[in-house]
C-alpha cells in the first residue's frame, strides 16, 4: 500500500480557459513566426549581394 494519500496538485488555471498557458500558445508563438517574418525580409537583400548566391539569366 502506498504510503499517505496525496492529492494531485491542482492547477492554477481553470480547464477550457482562456488563459490557461495551453490556450495561450498559438499567441506566444505567433509573437516568434512574426519576428523571423521580418527577420528574413529585412535581411533577403543582403543574402542577394553576397558572392555565394549568383544567378544566371535564362535564354
């Protein structure tokens, strides 16, 4: 038999809440994929000048 009768810690949030941090996720991320959006449009010009990327007209 196990030793004493611990109940399960409870969460703080609520379930099904809004603001519950496994609601929150999808606004948390969201925060990241804008942030590497404008990193990489900021930056697609300075890749293009670098000797590494070289295009060749097409005929």
């Amino acid at each position: 038999m196990p030793k004493g009768n611990k109940k399960p810690k409870k969460s703080r949030s609520r379930p099904g809440s809004l603001l519950a941090p496994e609601a929150m996720g999808g606004i948390i991320a969201g925060k990241g994929f804008d942030f590497q959006t404008r990193y990489a449009a900021c930056y697609v010009p300075v890749w293009l000048l670098k000797e590494a990327f070289q295009h060749r007209a097409l005929l």
